[in-house]
C-alpha cells in the first residue's frame, strides 16, 4: 500500500509537469499546421494563375524563336544557296532545281511531315510544334511576296554565314529550352527514335549530313563548303546558347550568421538553401554551410548582401547548366 501510495504521489507530481511541457508543443504544432495550410493556400492560388501565364509567355517566345529563325534563312541562308539546317536547306537545293521557290518548297515539306508526325507520334506530337512549324512555313512563304530577295544583301560571303547560323541558332535554342520544337527535320528524328532507337541528336546530325552532302553535285564547291562549315558551327552555337540560358550558380557559403543570410535568401531572393553543421580542419571551430542554387543575378546579390552582413564568410560559386529540380529544369 505504502508502495502505491508513494507511486501515486510520485505521479501526483510528475503529471503538472507533464502538462505543462505537453501545452507548448500543442500549441507549436497548432501554429506550424495552420502556416502550412496558409502556405498551401498561396501555392495552389500561385499554380490557379501560372499555367495561363506560362502558355501566353511560351507562345510569345516560341513566336519570337520563329522570327529569328526565319529571318536567318530568308535574308541570309536563302539568298546564298547555304542547304546546311533541314528543311531549310532541303527547301534551297530544291529552289535550285527550279521545282518551286525555297519558301514554297519548305511550306510543302513541313506540311507533309505534319501529316507524318502525326500519323507516326499521335498525340506525342507537341501542339507547340505544329504552331512553330506552321508559323515558320507560312512566315517563309509570305516573306517572298511581301519583299523578294534574288540576291546575297553583301558580297561577304562568310559574314552572311555567320548570320545564317546565328539567329535560327538562337531560335532553336529558344524553342528546345521551353521544350517546342521548329518541326521539319525534327519530326523525322523524333520517329527514327521511337522506332529504331536512335537518338534524336544522331538522326538530325545525318538529315543534315546527307542534306548537305546532296548540294555537292548541284551548287559550286565554294558554296557547298560554306555549307559544310555552316552545319557544324549551327551544332556548337546551339549547345552553347543553350547552356548560357540555363546557366545558374551553386554557392557554398561557410558562415557564422545562417539565420540572416538564409532569411534573405528565402524571402528577398524567392529561393531556397540546406543548412549543415561544419568544422575547420585546422581550427575545429564549429560554423554553418549554407548549400544554395539560383540565377546568376540573385547570386550577385547575394554576394553584395554577404559582404554587408559577414564579410568573414567564406564562399565558393560554380557555374553550372544543368541542375534539375524545383525551379530549375524539369
């Protein structure tokens, strides 16, 4: 009896104590439930008006990438018989057998794969695809109404090349990174990859090989080798302008202010970070490591806020192209 009298005192004590602690996490984790649902709220308002946002944006760049492109082909790769970049240059060789005019001949041709694409792909053919591709083929065709072009705009061939690669270079970058496509040759690839399993990059590589490869024995040896020097530099410029679009910096950040830095990083720059425990090898002094990716302006601010708040932070920045995630690529 002594023994259960003593046990129960012992909780008669021990229970307020237990209330008292039990209380405040009841309350922190009312108060932690209702930011989340405040949180979620905003996050499902945001993704309500994004989707419209998105559409109009990437239509008005896929537009944009498709003006480029024509005025690429148009003004400086029709003009100089240049057959090195698809439909494009199939449409100049076939201009040169004097079948139809180049734009007229790439309306045909794209239309044609249209039909092809769809009967081969289904629905995994892009509607983003058929826009550009009809908008493209159209554009070209109009372009010979509205101002004709019988002749080079300079007597620079090799300047005129380095247009002819540039600007559709810049389109097609445009067009792949918000996942469109110019369609043409592109289509003829996407069906080689799903039946043969060839990559999509090797099968626009040879369409253009075996494109430019046919104007041997049409065009003068001079325009021909412009040609070939055209299709290989369009492959770099597009890799490259690619990159530069998607470039992005990693930071890592050792500091001794992370509640600051990662405030400002989370609220002012819109974006995230990971906080973990280090130690100096030589010092074993314990400080914070903030892991933390964004774009290259919010990483300029970032770094003129670190000088402001901790100048003895210590901070490595990796460019980079290719981080995947939330944010990032998809």
């Amino acid at each position: 009896m002594k023994e259960n009298e003593n046990m129960g005192i012992k909780l008669e004590k021990v229970q307020p104590k237990v209330t008292k602690e039990v209380k405040p996490k009841v309350k922190k984790e009312v108060q932690t439930v209702t930011v989340k649902l405040e949180t979620k709220e905003k996050v499902e308002i945001t993704e309500q008006h994004n989707p419209v946002k998105k559409i109009v944006s990437d239509y008005l760049l896929i537009t944009f990438s498709v003006i480029l492109i024509m005025m690429g082909s148009y003004y400086f790769k029709f003009p100089n018989d240049f057959t090195f970049g698809g439909v494009t240059g199939l449409s100049v060789v076939i201009g040169k057998l004097k079948l139809m005019t180049p734009g007229t001949a790439n309306l045909v041709l794209n239309i044609i794969l249209l039909i092809i694409g769809f009967f081969f792909l289904g629905r995994g053919f892009g509607v983003k695809t058929v826009y550009s591709s009809l908008l493209l083929s159209f554009g070209l065709y109009i372009m010979e109404f509205i101002d004709p072009v019988t002749a080079p705009l300079t007597d620079e061939p090799f300047l005129e090349l380095i247009f002819a690669v540039a600007l559709p270079a810049a389109g097609a970058a445009i067009l792949f990174r918000i996942g469109a496509s110019g369609g043409g040759t592109d289509i003829i690839a996407m069906i080689i990859n799903k039946y043969l399993k060839i990559s999509v990059g090797k099968a626009l590589l040879w369409s253009d090989v075996l494109i430019t490869l046919s104007s041997v024995f049409i065009l003068s040896f001079k325009t021909f080798l412009f040609s070939v020097l055209g299709m290989f530099l369009k492959s770099f410029v597009i890799d490259d302008m690619i990159e530069s679009m998607n470039q992005s910096k990693y930071m890592n950040i050792i500091c001794t202010k992370p509640d600051l830095i990662c405030e400002y990083i989370t609220h002012e720059l819109k974006r995230s970070a990971t906080i973990c425990q280090a130690e100096g090898a030589y010092s074993h002094t314990q400080k914070n490591l903030i892991l933390t990716a964004m774009k290259p302006a919010q990483a300029n601010k970032l770094r003129a806020y670190l000088a402001k708040v901790d100048p003895t932070a210590f901070t490595t920045i990796i460019k980079t192209s290719e981080i995947i995630g939330k944010g990032f690529l998809k």
